[in-house]
C-alpha cells in the first residue's frame, strides 16, 4: 500500500537533508514530484510540522526579510502560497504552508519546488525550531482531487534537529545529602534555547556553605551538616548547583523532584516515549515521570504500549515512572485534567474519541462532562490507586463547576503555558482541599527541563517536589496522595513549612491557635517569603537589603506580569520601550524573560526597547540610573502606558492595574546587591471560629523564580 500511494501521490526530496542546530537560521529545498494522480485544478499541497514546532512563519512577500519562501513549478498550472497555521489537522497543525493550484493543473511527473529561507535576495534564511528532535519531519500532504482531502505522501523527509554550542552550564545536585556519604553531580553544557550539550573540557567543583567538602570527580562527599550549594566551572562557563541541606543522620522526609506532565509523539508533542522518559532520567535528573497524552487521541494500542514503556523504565530507588494520560474536554464541560494511576493495566476514561473514531465506544468512555468522568473513574479505579491534577492548558480547569471532593486533588499552578496561581485561590474559595504541583506540560520532548522556544507556550517549565520518605513508587505516591508536596517555576528551591505542627498538605482540626514556622533556602538569592491564608497575605518576611534605605538606590526594577484572560488568548504582549526624562540608563538587565526570543532589544542613554510576552508570568527590566530621584520615568507598552515621577518613587513599590486577569506593572527601588539565599518567617494567627482557613507559603527569588507549598487547612 505505501507503494501504492508512493505511485500515486508522487515523491518528495528535500536538500540539504543533513542535521541542524536548533534556532539556527537555513535554506532548504523542498522538491514534489508529482504522481499518477496528478493535482487537480483547486487541488492543494501541504507542508507541515508538529504542533509543538516553533520554526519560524514563512512568508512570500519580502525576499530581503527572515522566512521568505518561494515556490515553483515547470507544471501548466499557477501556484499561490501562503503559511496557515492550523492548516492541517492535528498534530500537524501548528506551522503549514497551503500550496494552492489554479489555472491549470499538475500532470504525473511534474514538479512544485519550494525554497524555505531562500537567501538570494537577502533573507538570512529561516530560522529552524528552537528544540532538539532526532528526526524532525518536513511532512508533505497532497489533496489531488480538489475534495478537501490531503493525504501525507509515503516518504517525507525526515532529519536531526541537535543543539547548538554551550552558553551556561547547569549543575544539579541532589537536594539532601548525609554526612559522609558521597552523593553524585550532574553537569551539563546548555545552549541558548536550552538544549543540553557538551561541556568542552574537565568540570572543577567546588563548595560555597557551611562545613568542608570531598571531591572525587563527579562524586562529592560532606563534612560537617548544614546548607550551601555547589559551584561547577568548565570550558569557560560557571554556575551555580541548587541549594543542598546536609543533614547529620537522613531526615523523615526526602526531597524529589519531578515532572508529572508533558507529551511525546505518542499524541501532540515529539520525540519517542522511550527518548521522553531517557531524557527525563538522563538529562533533566528528575527523580520521577508521568506522560499525560490528550484522551481523544490515545487509542487502546497505543495505552497498551504507553503503559508497557512505564512499565519498562520505572525502577524503585533510581526512577518513578506513573502511568497516566490527560482527560482533555472543553473548559465548560470542566477542563483538562491530569490522571495519574499508581499502576499500570487500569482504564482509560477518555472524554472523548474525536481523533479515534475507530475505537468504539463503550461502557468506559467516553465520559463527559466532568462530573460523569468523576463517577466513573471512582467506579472503575480505586480510588487510592488514581490522582486528578487539575490543569491549565489549551483548555483551563473549571475546579469551582467540577470537582470530586472524595479524589485526590492536586492543582498544577505552573506549566509551559504559563503561571495560574489564580486556579489555587479559585479552589480555596470553595473550600476545596488541594495540593500544589507544577510541570511542564512541554511537548518539545524534554520533560523536567522544558523550554518555552520560540513558540506557542510562553515560559519555561516548572518542577514538582515531593517530600517522600523513599524513593519508590509507594514512597512518592503517598506524598502525592498526602499533599506533601510543593512546587515552583523550575528552580529547586527548598521550602519547609510547618503550620499548626503539620507539614504541609496536612488537614487540621481542633486548634487554638496557629503556629506559622516557614523558610526557605534558594537557589539565587531571596526577594521575598510570604505566608498567605486564603488569598490575605498574611505576613512576609524580606532580606534587610530591602528595608528603608533603599530608597537611596539608583537601581529601578520594573516587573511586569499577568494574561489577558484564563482561556487560550492569554498571552500578553507587553513589547515596547522603557524611557527616562532627565535621568540617564546607566545599566540595563533583563529580568525573568523565559525565551531567548524575548529581552531587551536595544539601550541607549534614554531609552530601552523591549520584547516581552507573559502568560501569568513576570517580565521585567533592571534600570541603573546617574540618579534616580531627578526626572520621570515613562513605561510605554503594546498592553498600556504609564508616567512614573521618580522623586516620588519611594520605599514601598508602586503597582499599577492594566485589567486582563492580574495584569500589573510594579515599578520598586531595588537594592544595589542582594545576597541573602536563606529567610524564615514565624508568625501566629488565630483559626476561624467556622469552617477552615487554607494556609499556604510562597517564596520569591530576585531573578523571578517562585516557590508555592501546598496549604495546611485549620478548623478552630
């Protein structure tokens, strides 16, 4: 058969057909050589990628500007060309060029040429996708018959996408360790866009904490308990490891980290199951994986095989694998939500079938909306045996109109798609119990060390820690059951919380008052740590760089954040220039910009031009100033515009609304230098006379990552 349609629906050569450094800029030429068929007058050609790429768009209009495309053909036909994102179904659907045929039509051997980046008249060329990809597919489809029905030709061409050379390094260390036992260190060369790649030449460690250290290659063993973090130096590049607490004899509880939530090929991402969860393993280090495949797309071949690939890859004390998938309906049918088994050979309950109509319907699926799928899991699975982690995806969790109060619950406030902490406070407000995860939900084929790219999703992705006491499926199952478990934008920060004598997660009754004893060790240093009951803050505790005499400081810190609204068109674009009148830009840094196609753009003595995209997230901009209480200070965005006069610019932040779902400017003084990587917080608070209040911990590092606990619930 795939003779057949090789026969029929023609050929396909690509040149060059060689490997391509992720983000760098081509030219390639696609040739269509057209079959017994032929192409029908109004018939079309397709050329498209996965869902997840994030090459740059083509266009036809401008030969000197990036992505210009053109296209020919020694046919009796016209052509006419245009890029057409969702032109084709899914998961070939993100980047489409839609080949038109008119006046004419293509007989058997003809040929349709197509030059992606085409340089001759000063393009650089087109810019590739951004993540790496051991066979990246140009797929082309062909709709001879002007029916409206392409069909994928029998042999697209297929080539490696690898990383590009090393701009930093990344050091990860296990996050507990016990005096005299050497624990081993990972070190790894990233590129811009944070693919990981080799590291030129041998890799020097070294120790910044309390007590004394013994390195031994990759190995380092600890002297004395306390906390501190790991240097690694190499080829030039220098970093910093996470924050590692040594402890004298090994605590109750272990720290480990994890991603519970992305894609492969198996549904809408890339890359294999098999190379989703090495580089779970072998390059992010996660501690434990789940793959959470679309319901609607998982046939029952390919659960038996996802399940049979978990089931291959898990190993109790090295690498914690759950089976599970995404029950994927329409927000108002209740959102996405992630299902985590404990075992593999349990059912999936799909919401839907609509990209498997082959697979027939039965008394298991579909289910739909939410509180029929709520029932019939209960049904069906144990419900020790089955987690649901509300999410916000394409589609967002509606966890005020569905929620199971007999289930597991976990929220996942951070993804790829953006930072929902709204979706926590909007389960508290139900009086809902919850844990906190964060993942990835990245479909670029790397989980536990996601990017955002170039593309569709806005940051990078977060991590989850649970507080387990070993290493094993059982171990991090009942953490996650528990709620023991935290979870932040990517960074491994350590955060321990114990409120009301319970660690948190922890349901409370019958106290008198509530003890609040919080603190966190970070990973860069500290701007803030917070205690919140329901959506009040309630206390915070900054490092004293913040307190009153920064009002002296020539250092200004704009952050800007927050979407535009909880459904798919959330992303803000916030691009635009920062100015000041009378005051000179002696400095200027980015802050918390994800994506290496984001940033700062130009500077010059009185302007700073920039590009930024939040989708919950935080942007900002560093300004160092000649003198920064003379003058104004002009923020001028695609979102809005604001007039700030710096001597009125004081100790306290101003923060200024731009409506959307939390979009905000705060503009602060900031401390010339912050170096605290430690603070604790303790405060008392009485519980509610009825009913419970949620206490939960968040914690903020100077270069915008976060940390949320899950919350302890207190009944007086």
């Amino acid at each position: 058969m795939k003779q057949q349609w090789r026969e029929r629906l023609g050929t396909v050569a690509l040149e060059p057909c060689a490997s391509v450094v992720a983000g760098s800029y081509q030219q390639w030429t696609l040739t269509l050589t057209v079959g017994s068929y032929g192409i029908d007058e109004r018939g079309t050609i397709k050329i498209a990628q996965r869902f997840a790429c994030d090459m740059q768009p083509a266009q036809f209009s401008d030969p000197a500007a990036p992505a210009y495309c053109t296209v020919q053909t020694n046919g009796a036909a016209k052509l006419a060309p245009r890029f057409a994102p969702k032109g084709h179904e899914r998961p070939w659907m993100r980047w489409c060029v839609v080949i038109d045929v008119y006046d004419g039509f293509l007989a058997p051997g003809d040929t349709v040429t197509v030059v992606l980046g085409e340089r001759c008249g000063g393009s650089p060329g087109i810019r590739a996708q951004t993540f790496i990809e051991s066979a990246h597919e140009l797929r082309v489809f062909v709709d001879p018959t002007n029916a409206s029905v392409a069909r994928a030709v029998a042999d697209s061409p297929k080539f490696p996408i690898v990383a590009g050379e090393a701009a930093g390094l990344v050091c990860i260390a296990p996050s507990q360790a016990v005096v005299g036992e050497a624990v081993e260190v990972f070190v790894k060369g990233q590129d811009r866009w944070g693919n990981p790649t080799a590291v030129a030449g041998p890799v020097e460690l070294g120790w910044e904490g309390e007590g004394e250290v013994v390195v031994a290659g990759r190995r380092v063993s600890f002297c004395a308990p306390g906390t501190g973090r790991l240097s690694a130096a190499a080829g030039g590049l220098r970093c910093y490891s996470n924050p590692v607490a040594v402890f004298a004899t090994a605590p109750q509880w272990h720290r480990y980290w994890g991603d519970l939530h992305a894609q492969s090929d198996a549904t809408v991402g890339v890359g294999t199951e098999e190379e989703y969860f090495t580089f779970a393993r072998d390059w992010a280090k996660v501690d434990f994986a789940s793959h959470q495949g679309n319901d609607f797309q998982i046939d029952d071949e390919d659960w038996e095989r996802l399940n049979e690939t978990v089931r291959a890859f898990h190993r109790d004390g090295e690498f914690v694998v759950f089976p599970g998938y995404e029950w994927s309906a329409n927000s108002p049918a209740g959102g996405d939500r992630n299902v985590f088994y404990f075992a593999e050979g349990l059912p999936i309950v799909r919401n839907s079938h609509w990209q498997i109509p082959h697979v027939p319907e039965d008394a298991v699926s579909p289910a739909h909306p939410a509180d029929v799928f709520f029932a019939r899991l209960a049904r069906l699975v144990p419900r020790d045996n089955a987690i649901i982690g509300s999410h916000v995806g394409g589609r967002w969790a509606d966890v005020k109109a569905y929620f199971d109060p007999e289930a597991h619950n976990l929220v996942e406030i951070v993804s790829c798609w953006g930072v929902f902490e709204w979706m926590l406070f909007d389960a508290l407000d139900c009086g809902h119990v919850v844990g906190v995860i964060c993942n990835s939900d990245g479909h670029k084929g790397r989980p536990g060390a996601e990017g955002p790219g170039a593309g569709e999703f806005g940051i990078a992705g977060g991590l989850t820690c649970a507080l387990a006491g070993e290493l094993s499926r059982t171990g991090v199952w009942e953490a996650l059951c528990s709620r023991r478990c935290y979870g932040t934008t990517g960074a491994r920060i350590l955060l321990d919380v114990q409120i009301a004598g319970a660690p948190m997660g922890a349901v409370v009754t019958k106290v008198d008052s509530v003890d609040i004893r919080a603190r966190v060790v970070g990973a860069a240093p500290l701007e803030v740590l917070q205690v919140y009951r329901g959506r009040a803050l309630l206390a915070a505790v900054q490092p004293p760089e913040f307190g009153r005499d920064v009002v002296h400081s020539n250092r200004l810190r704009l952050m800007w954040s927050g979407s535009r609204m909880r459904g798919r068109g959330r992303r803000v674009d916030w691009s635009g220039v920062i100015r000041t009148i009378e005051a000179t830009i002696l400095e200027a840094t980015p802050v918390g910009f994800d994506s290496a196609a984001d940033g700062i753009t130009a500077t010059e003595p009185q302007t700073v031009a920039f590009q930024s995209q939040t989708t919950g997230d935080c942007d900002g901009i560093e300004l160092v100033l000649d003198d920064g209480r003379v003058g104004r200070l002009l923020f001028d965005s695609a979102a809005g515009t604001t007039e700030i006069d710096l001597a009125g610019l004081g100790h306290e932040p101003l923060r200024f609304d731009y409506g959307g779902l939390d979009m905000q400017l705060v503009v602060q003084r900031y401390p010339e230098r912050v170096e605290a990587l430690e603070l604790t917080l303790e405060a008392v608070d009485q519980p509610p006379g009825e009913g419970q209040a949620a206490y939960f911990v968040k914690a903020i590092q100077c270069d915008g990552q976060m940390a949320w606990s899950s919350p302890v619930y207190v009944s007086g």
